[in-house]
C-alpha cells in the first residue's frame, strides 16, 4: 500500500482480463483510477491489504466487503485476490458474480453437469464471489453455495465475496448460510470523505482534463447534500470537461447545475433529451435518427447531438449510434456546426434553453 501524506494512502488496483469480459459496463476503461484512495472513512483496508494479512487470507475466509453502490467493493475483491495468487503463485482462480453462480448452476442441473460446475468453484485455488446479493433470492443456490464455502474452507482456500449489506435470517437468506458469511472478516466500505474526494477529484481532473477548475469543483462537490462516490464524481469531472470543450468556459451556473445533476442522479439520457427537441423543434424523432437531410431536422439533430454531448458522459461513437449510427467524426462536426450557429439564430438558441428548462424540471420532479 502506498502512501504520499498521513490522511490518503493508496491501493494499486489490478484489474486481469478474466474479470474484464464478467463486467456488464458501457465503460471500456476498467476501474476509474489506476489506485483506490483510502481515507480516514476505510482504515480498515490498511489492515487487509498488508501484506502479512493477504498471506493469511485463508484464515481470515470468508473475506466479505459490503456497503452501498459504487464505493469500490468489485475492484477491491479482485485486487486482494490477484495480489494474493501473486504471493503464492497461486491458479487457478475462480472469478463469478452472484448472478453468474445461480445461472451456471440451474445450467449444471439442466444438462446434468454438476461435476463441472462444483469443480470449477471448489477446486479453485480462490473464488470471488461479485455482488452476491442476487444469491439471497435462490433457495437452491443458497444450499450449494454453503457446501462450496465449507469445501474451500476446509483446504483453507481463501473466499471473498461483496454484497450491498450484511446478509440475515430477516432478509431471506438461511441461517447456516448467513452464519457462514459473517464467520470470516467483514469491511464495511463508506462513500469517499471530503478529504478523500479532493482527492479523487484532483486526479480524476489531472487524467481527463488538466485545464479544468480542479479547486471550483471541489467546493461544488462539497456543497452537495450527499457526498458523491468515486463513480459519482468522475461523471462529474467528464461532464464539466465536455462543457469546456465545446463552450470554451466553464462558469460557476454551469458547475452548479451540472453537480446537481450528478448529486440527484438525474443526468438525461440520450432518448430523453432527443424527444425534447423533436418536440420543441416540431419534427419527428424517427427522422432525426435516420438519414434525412432536410435542413429542419438536420438543426434538431445537431441540437440534440451537442446537448446529448454536453449532458452525458457518453463517447461520441455511443451518441452517434442512438443518432443513426453516424461515426463519432460527424457527430463531432454536428457539435461544432450547431455550437457557431447558436450564436447568431435566436430561435435556436432559445429552443436549447426551453429545452434545457424542460430536461431540469423533469429531473425535480423525480427527486
């Protein structure tokens, strides 16, 4: 574990191709940051992650990591996992989500191949359990996950597994089953703290756009009524990036809206914001998807391009898709086109504002 002051230290994250193609993500850019930021919120990391610790992961097993959504569960289990098959020299792995394990298993039972199934999961060197909430609901899968736990147990094969909350009888899950899990070491992981956000902030800026505020976003983020996970803010910092990009600037309205935004969960989707300018503009939607030239519907387009660009983290290529499967060159070409006109056609840049209006009461009246 690295370390540059007494309040931050720093994970180096791994991230192997096994556990690339489980991820179900949009985002080809794997983890966030190459290192997770540990703050004074998750001291407890310091302790597991030393290496005296990874060494003995067998004894601490089941090693269970919980707590909201985004807080860094996934890439820390697959972390500590690699680095201890590192020490040991250890393989084969086993990599699986809650999900995966309940359809690879009813698959086994299907086609009579449990052989199969229990080997890859018991004969494993380590098994990773990813979000492992989704196994609660399977009664079944319960009962052969709690004979896959006492099997690796018994070798003194390390498990580690992450869930949203500590599992219990009250939530459905078995008694045996919760008894097990919660036998091992448990961490519970909080949201970033501000110190620990500034600092995630301050590189999240540095690798997508160093000509950003870095300070200004700070206190914006700081302002919210919650704190913002690290997922939470790199939407933030793209977002803002993509504004400057194509504005210029960035000023403080412009900040504050797009913080709200990101705090709120309300950032519009792509289909959204198209249907606000289709009806704003008066033309249909189908033919601002498709390939029609006519000078109306090339101006919503474009509209809609440049504020899809502006209001979501989408890469162009993905904008492009939605917009008839136009490459991200054009894409790029509509956004500057429309970006010079609003300067000098008042109808159009009012119709941005109206829908800029609409897109901002719609997210209120979901909050």
């Amino acid at each position: 574990m690295a370390t540059t002051s007494d309040t931050i230290k720093f994970i180096s994250l791994e991230q192997p191709a096994t556990v690339r193609r489980l991820q179900i993500t949009a985002d080809e850019r794997g983890w966030i940051l190459p290192n997770y930021c540990v703050g004074p919120e998750n001291r407890q990391l310091e302790f597991l992650f030393d290496e005296q610790q990874v060494r003995q992961l067998g004894d601490l097993s089941p090693v269970v990591l919980f707590g909201n959504k985004a807080v860094g569960k996934t890439c820390l289990a697959v972390t500590l996992a690699v680095q201890w098959a590192r020490l040991f020299n250890a393989r084969p792995l086993h990599f699986t989500t809650g999900e995966g394990f309940c359809r690879d298993y009813e698959a086994a039972i299907e086609i009579d191949d449990i052989e199969h199934f229990r080997n890859r999961h018991r004969r494993c060197k380590l098994l990773v359990i990813d979000d492992l909430d989704f196994v609660f609901s399977k009664g079944a899968a319960q009962e052969e996950l709690m004979t896959t736990l006492d099997a690796l147990t018994a070798e003194r094969q390390p498990i580690i597994v992450s869930l949203s909350r500590l599992p219990s009888p009250e939530s459905g899950v078995l008694p045996a089953l919760s008894s097990r899990l919660v036998g091992g070491y448990s961490i519970e992981l909080h949201p970033p703290s501000p110190v620990t956000a500034d600092e995630i902030l301050r590189a999240l800026v540095k690798r997508i756009d160093p000509e950003l505020p870095v300070n200004d976003l700070i206190k914006f983020c700081r302002i919210q009524p919650a704190p913002l996970n690290a997922v939470d803010l790199d939407t933030f910092v793209n977002l803002v990036s993509q504004h400057r990009k194509i504005a210029g600037s960035v000023d403080r309205n412009v900040l504050g809206n797009i913080a709200g935004q990101v705090s709120t969960g309300t950032i519009p989707s792509v289909s959204l914001i198209a249907k606000a300018v289709a009806r704003r503009l008066g033309v249909k939607l189908t033919d601002m998807r498709g390939s029609t030239r006519q000078s109306k519907v090339v101006r919503a387009r474009s509209l809609a391009i440049l504020l899809s660009r502006r209001l979501t983290t989408l890469s162009l290529q993905h904008i492009g898709e939605y917009f008839g499967g136009r490459d991200h060159s054009t894409v790029l070409h509509s956004c500057r086109k429309i970006d010079k006109l609003l300067v000098s056609d008042a109808e159009l840049a009012a119709a941005k504002n109206d829908v800029e209006i609409e897109l901002q009461s719609r997210k209120k009246s979901t909050v």
